[in-house]
DNA sequence: TTGTAAGCGTTATCAA
DNA sequence: TTGATAACGCTTACAA
C-alpha cells in the first residue's frame, strides 16, 4: 500500500520535510543544485508518491469539482459532463459525476456529500426542489453553476438553452411545410425547459393564428405516453406533426410508431428537441434542434473555475441558441 | 465557506473534540443523553457539516473509488460505469470515472493521480499499454479490479465476456440464415475482445467448411472505415452478412449505407456487437449481442468492495455470457 | 539556501 | 461516560 511518506525522502535525502515540499512545489529559487538532485533520486528510490488528501486538508483545496446531473439517460447530460470533462483536464481538475435521478433528496444528498469531501465547487443541474439549499450554498459564497435549468432567483451564473426561440423555430418549421395539425409530447412540466418548450409552440401557433387545442399536448410521464399516444391517434384528426420534447419521448415514440407499424415521414412528421445519437445516419435520418452541449459544458465549466480562482465572473444567465437541423423525418404536407 | 469545525461544536456543547467524534460516528454506547442532545443541537445550531478530507486523512480510507474507463464513447462503458455507481451508492462511496480516450500516457496519469489522491481502488478497462504499472499496483496489493479487456498476465479479478463465443453464434445465426460470404469489421486488434471475436469468426468459418477469405475481414481505425468498405462492396462478390464489431463501428457502417442509399436487411443482414440505444425501437430493429454490462458493472463493484474490505475474492477471470438478440436486420439469404 | 515548528480537522488511545 | 493528547502527511511562516 501507501507507505512512503516526505518524512521518508527527507531522511533518505539527508535533508528536512521542508525542502522535500518546496522540492515538490518546484520552487527551485532558492534550493542548491545538489540538494535537489539529491531529493529527486531519494524520490525515485524509495518510488514516493505524494499525499494530495494530506495536501488537501492543509491548502483547503481538493482540486475536485462535482457535477450533479438531474437524470443521467439523457444524451444531453452526457456529452454536457464529457465537456466539463474535458476542460477540467487541462487544469488538473477532476470531476465526479453524480446522478440525482430526478429525485430532490438524492440530489440534496450528493449536495451535502460533495460539500464535506470539499470539493472545490458544483455544476448543477438543478431538480428546482431544494431552493432553501442552493441559497444558503450560495450566499455561503460556494462557487456553484446551474445547468440546464432554471431554479428560484438566485445570484449565480446559469447556463441555459433558448428553449422558447427553438421550440418556436420548429413549429415555424412545420407550419411552413404545410402543417396546421401539430402536436408537442414532453414529461411533465416540472422543470423549467419543458415549460419554455411548450410556451415556443404555443406562441409560434398564436402567431400563425392557429387555435390551440389541448389534445395536441401532451405532458405526461414517460409511462403514460404510450397510452396517451393511442389517445391522441385515435382522435378524428389526428396531429401530422410532432415535437418531441426529448430524446426520452423520442424513445417512446418510436415505441409507439414500432408498435403501431407506422413510419415517418409518412404518418406524421418528427422533430426531437434533443441530441440524438445516429440522428443524421439513421434511415430516415431524424430532424432535431440541438442543443450545443459541448459549449454550453466547456462554459460552465470555465465559470466554475474562474469563481474557484476568485476571478469575477457575471452572476448572468447565459443563453445558448440550439441548431434546428431538418432531416428526413420532416416532410411536407400537402392536403 | 466551511467554517465551522469540530472544535467549534465542541466549545457550543460544552465537551471535548473527542465526544464530538464519538457522536458523530454514532457510538452512542457509553453518551449520556444529555450530552447527546446538547451535541446534536450544538451541531444544527452552528450547521456544522463535517470535513471528510481530515478524516480520510486519518482514517487512510477516502470512501472513493476510481473508474478508468478505456474510451467513453462507447455505450457499453457507459453502462458499465452507471453500474457501477449504483452499487457504490448503496455502500456509501463515491465512484470518480476518468477517460483514458485509448491513450496509454493519459491512462498513467490518471492511475497516479487518482492513486494520490487516495482512492480506495480502481476498476480499470486497461488500455493493456502499462503492464508495469499494473503489476506494480497489484503487487502493493492494492485493490484493482480489470473490466472487459484482458491485459498481461496478471494476479487480479478480471471481469469479461465471452467474445469468441458469442461472436460464434452470430456468425452460426448468419449460416444458419443461409448466408456464406460473411464479414467481420473491427477497429485495429489492439484490444483483446477485439481480437477474440475475431477468433470467434475464424473458428464458426473452419467448423462450417467455409473458406476463409482476407478481404472480408476489416480491422482498421475508425478513420478507414469508409474507405475499406467502399473497397469491399467493390468486389465481385461483396459479403451478404456482416458482424460489426462495436458501436462506434456500427455508425460508420450506418454512414455508409446511408452515403450509398443501400439498406438492411435488403442489401446485407447485419449483427452488432455492443449494446446500442434504440437498438429495439429502431426501424429495422437492429439485431445485436448485448452484453450483460449491468451485471458485468455491479459484480466488478462487488469484487472491488470486497478487496477493499480485505475480503477474500477470486482473483481470476469472471467470464460473462453475451445475448444474440436476431431483430430485423437479419434475413435469411435464398441464392 | 535550508530547517524548525505550528498548524489543517479529524480519529484513536488511553486516562481520568 | 468523557477528555487530553498524539497522530495522519503535508504546507508555510519564520528562523537560522
């Protein structure tokens, strides 16, 4: 196991704890050439590695970020932590990556976990649920970036998609291709891009002038869409084209259409608000509004890292346009 | 920021340090009642939250474990990984999962780095580059546990599936189809699973009298791919099945269709190794050999934990089984 | 240029 | 049943 310790190397090199630290910091100024060798061989001799948890408790620093994500099965979530990842890498930062579920007291739990392994800040993707939590991390002065989602008012830089503007940028798109029967499928409107998803589609339809009708809504969990599905296919009129509100639902569509025998673009049109895997290898290959995950992880990421350095950053939301990509699921509707 | 500490606790009830410890480590045999609450509510008065790096310093024990996962992108890492989190949740550690992107040099940093940084153990998709390091750890008995790959011949517990097997059945599936002229295509055989389902190919050809042919073996990068298939649906006589042998594989075989407009199963049945999403919903469904990555992710915790525990474990080779799963993209071939 | 010594916030040992 | 006190392995004034 762990054995060695700079108490070691210090006696092996004829030298104090102290120098064997400066060593260790590479704050050569001061230090003799010999002495210095004389420390690396000792190191290399006795194959010492250093204690960071030892280093940690002494510089309250742990060089570990946490990254609570509400639910890890959306793609969205992934390439968002691959990015933080990434970034974090050039620093010599870890990430831990922790899994919320959806569930507030799961997250509560990681909150407070993280927190007492002292790590140096928090990306959030906020459940919204723990409001009294995120304000006292806050005003505590913890570095802490949401993701995603909006939750309460709080004073904290924010990373969010356009979820109005691209919701509305679909339908736009829909009703251009001549659709007027157009349907919008997300989970419950419990967080905030749900609720903004649904609020593009409903002024995109209003700026058309085109009624709204409830049954073309549907916001239900995931269990429930399969029957809300032959719900809403069974009507008289049935919608031509569907919003997908995520890559959840998209599974469930496809579900759906799997059990159905139906195809896109023949039966309905599809857009899904979300980053697939395969979308544009598929056959046919699905329209999507994507969501620049990539950026929108490597920003957070920079904010949170910049709050740790005490570097002043902008207590702002930050919005990121998503990227309306049509592909084959879209068709034009001609009756 | 974190302020208060246990001394703080202390002085606010009135008691030593140590009775404080005792408290919070819930040895309550010998505490006074009173005692007992005058701490506990000195603790919520203050909102004292503990400092888990102190104690891992003492206690040589982080409750952390480390995750080196050979390349991300894979969905069977990903699944693997997400097991093994699950697992570690319910015994209260935290699992830091770190991508070596296939590279042997950020796999060694990462090893030192998260061996500094104390964690309790490592589950390891080796990159099989640093057989040094490897064997260095394990003989330090540190506790280490190898997933997927195999790497050296080296004293630990190993958890695989069985890729020459497997790769068998889909081959026998595709001759049982009628199918003579069969394709395998993987990235370059750096990796043993790679190499084994291979094997596996090789031996279902030999065992059903089919000549084995070079130009329907592909093992090139990713890069390649598109170029190597072109070459091999050039021939006279292209293959009418293939094996891919991964996801990322898998989607440059689908770029390809989609680059020539070709489809399956018309053009060629086609099998995937790797569990892929959508896999089931996907129109055709695509046929796979999943992998048990949850129980393969859940029984490398349990072995990893054990070892922590310094529990006696097997340190041999758990072999799993892998799932053929025929959907839509196999058909059965009639010239 | 290097060494001494005092922490960092816990836990553990042993007395009281 | 509780309290001193010494670790744990490192960093950092400050002294030499």
């Amino acid at each position: 196991m762990e054995r060695v310790t700079m108490a070691d190397v210090a006696k092996e090199a004829g030298v104090s704890k102290s120098t064997v630290s400066q060593y260790l910091n590479k704050r050569y100024e001061y230090m003799g050439e010999k002495t210095r060798t004389r420390i690396k061989e000792a190191i290399e001799r006795l194959d010492y590695q250093p204690n960071y948890i030892a280093r940690s408790l002494k510089q309250k620093r742990t060089s570990m970020i946490g990254i609570i994500v509400a639910n890890i099965m959306h793609r969205f979530s992934t390439e968002v932590s691959h990015a933080i990842e990434e970034y974090c890498y050039d620093s010599d930062i870890q990430a831990i990556v922790c899994n919320a579920d959806d569930d507030p007291a799961k997250e509560k739990k990681y909150i407070e976990m993280l927190m007492a392994k002292q790590v140096d800040g928090l990306i959030i993707f906020p459940t919204a649920k723990n409001i009294d939590l995120y304000d006292q991390m806050i005003k505590s002065g913890y570095p802490v970036v949401f993701m995603d989602r909006k939750a309460g008012d709080l004073n904290l830089p924010r990373i969010v998609a356009n979820n109005v503007e691209s919701a509305y940028d679909a339908v736009d798109h829909f009703i251009k291709y001549g659709h007027r029967k157009i349907s919008i499928i997300t989970q419950e409107l419990s967080t905030s891009p749900r609720a903004e998803r649904v609020t593009g589609y409903k002024n995109c339809l209003q700026d058309h002038e085109i009624e709204y009708k409830d049954e073309y809504v549907i916001n239900q969990p995931i269990e429930e869409l399969q029957l809300e599905l032959d719900r809403m296919f069974s009507l008289s009129q049935p919608p031509t084209a569907l919003l997908a509100g995520n890559d959840l639902v998209f599974l469930e569509i496809l579900r759906f259409m799997k059990r159905k025998s139906i195809s896109v673009p023949e039966h309905f049109s599809l857009v899904v608000f979300d980053n697939i895997p395969f979308a544009d290898v598929a056959t046919p290959a699905v329209s999507t509004i994507s969501q620049p995950a990539f950026e929108m992880g490597q920003k957070a990421a920079e904010l949170l890292l910049k709050q740790i350095k005490k570097e002043d950053v902008e207590l702002k939301e930050y919005q990121y346009p998503c990227d309306l990509v049509i592909r084959e699921t879209s068709a034009r509707q001609t009756d």
